[in-house]
C-alpha cells in the first residue's frame, strides 16, 4: 500500500499542478508538482473513484474569523463582569483569568486571532463551552459553571450564520462535483440552526446532499477529530466505504478524522486555522490554498494560472 504526500507550496508563484490518481494500490491519486505546461501533462489512465466528498465547514466554505472574533470579544467581557462580580479577584488575578481563558479555547488576544486549530476553531460549541468553564473554574473563578457559560453563549444567538463564503462559487464547485455523479456531504462541528443558515445564503442547500452538525453528535467526545461523524455520513450515503470518502477540510480535527475514520483522501486548505505542516502531519494527504483548487482534483488534466 503506497500513499503519496505532496505539500502544494502556498503561493503557487506560476507553477503548474498536475493531480492524477492513484492511491493505496487502486486507481485514484498521483499528486505531483511541476513547471510543465499543461499540453505536456499525460492525462490519467484511469478516473477518481469517490463516491462522497465531505466538506469540513468553518475555515473551509466559510469565513468565521469576524465572527469568531466578535464571540471572543463578548465572551471576554461577560468573563470580566463576573470577576467584578466576584469577591476577591483583584484587577491582576481578573487580567490572569482572561488570559487563561483565552489560552483554553486557543486565542491569541494580541493579534486577535486563532492559534493553529484552536479548539475554537475545531470543536463543538458543547466542547468549547465545556473548555471555558473548566479553564475559568481552574483559573480561580470560583462558582462559575457550565450552565453560566452556556448562557453567555447563547446570548450572542446564532454565531456563525452570517459568515461569508470563503470562494466566489461555491455552487459552481458543488454542481461540477455533482455532475461526476459524487455525493455533497458537510461535517461541521458547528451546529444545526448555523449550519443551515449558511448553506441557504450560500446558495448550496440544494446541492448538500447529508450534513452532520455539532449539536447532532455525542457531546462527550463523538465529533471531530473522532471517526464517528464520517462513519454517520457513509451510512446516510446508503452504505458506502469510507475509503470512497475525501475529506476536505482546515484544521487538525478534520484531517485527524479523515485519517482515523479511514477516508480514502484527505485535503487541508490553509483558508482556516491549520497550518500546513499541522494539517499534513495529522493526516491530510495534500494542503490546498482554498476549496476552488478541488475542481482540479476532478479533471483528466488541468493547469493552474
Ligand atoms: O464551529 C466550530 O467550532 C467549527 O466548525 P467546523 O467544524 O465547521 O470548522
């Protein structure tokens, strides 16, 4: 069994990418680099054989950074109105609270941004809600609990549902897909009612054929990077292997469960909080710039320009 890894170079700086297929011992995937231009580009002798193709959500079809951001923000302020609430915590130890909050869902307050795979960025708003209160109980804010943060958060309503695509045609990529007779699946960690929300303004509902959300998997650890979501889609897909599978996605937690789920392919993208060198060593079998570069996973040949 042979697996070829290739990190594609961001920026592509006029190199051509020639994808052709083989994988495992069966016809599906060489990935190779080159400078040659397309007319010298062999097409493949034989097609891509995937039935489903699963998209990660977050960081991969969509933009969550300003709404992230924004959470981060309101979070951090409802933190700080419950040490002034409470006695005892001196500006200092408040200052301290924050910062280990923040190092718990993988925030970096200076740049006001994520940290490579933040749990913020992979994990169920269960999980991270889970996180906050146990990092806020262990920095010394004593009588906050689950329930308190889960409140917080709910008040910011749905948090993701206005965030924007990450490509320009996003439908175009799912219907080119599509009509190759492969399945649309989304496996976000987010949950339901955003999830929705976002494939409507996308303009894609009707062309997802299954998705799995945060709030529909086993709170205590049945979401991302755990096997069990992909597992879900291929039987909502009537069955299928997951070897049939390609997983597509931005952080750790979706490379991680395309490998431990045993998907056939596994894509990173550097449009989220993975890094490449992450997103590789976690399981991704090639790191794309963006979602748009897919459609030529899915031609006999092709050139980058
Ligand atoms: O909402 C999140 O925490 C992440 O969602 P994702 O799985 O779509 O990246």
């Amino acid at each position: 069994m042979v697996y070829l890894r290739y990190y594609v170079p961001f920026p592509f700086l006029g190199l051509f990418l020639t994808i052709r297929s083989y994988i495992a011992g069966r016809a599906r995937g060489i990935l190779t680099l080159s400078n040659s231009p397309c007319s010298e580009i062999t097409a493949p002798t034989s097609p891509f054989v995937f039935a489903q193709v699963v998209f990660d959500k977050d960081g991969t079809l969509g933009d969550c950074m300003p709404a992230l951001r924004a959470w981060c923000s309101e979070m951090t302020k409802a933190v700080r109105r419950r040490c002034d609430d409470t006695d005892g915590i001196s500006a200092a130890h408040a200052d301290r609270i924050v910062s280990d909050f923040h190092s718990s869902i993988g925030w970096n307050s200076t740049s006001n941004d994520l940290l490579p795979s933040a749990p913020l960025s992979s994990r169920t708003w269960a999980e991270v809600v889970d996180i906050s209160a146990t990092g806020l109980r262990d920095s010394g804010l004593d009588g906050v609990d689950r329930d308190e943060v889960l409140r917080w958060h709910r008040d910011l309503g749905l948090v993701d549902a206005e965030d924007p695509p990450l490509i320009d045609d996003m439908a175009g990529l799912f219907e080119h897909i599509r009509r190759l007779g492969i399945l649309i699946s989304i496996c976000t960690s987010d949950d339901r009612a955003s999830t929705d929300a976002c494939m409507t303004r996308w303009n894609v509902r009707h062309l997802v054929d299954f998705s799995i959300c945060g709030d529909e998997v086993d709170a205590r650890g049945g979401g991302k990077p755990s096997p069990g979501p992909l597992w879900e889609l291929c039987r909502l897909a009537g069955g299928i292997s997951p070897r049939e599978c390609m997983v597509v996605g931005d952080t750790t937690s979706d490379a991680e469960m395309g490998q431990r789920s045993g998907a056939g392919f596994v894509v990173g993208v550097l449009t989220g909080s993975g890094t490449a060198e992450q997103l590789i060593r976690s399981g991704a079998d090639i790191v794309l710039p963006d979602v748009g570069y897919l459609r030529y996973l899915f031609l006999p040949q092709f050139c980058l320009r």
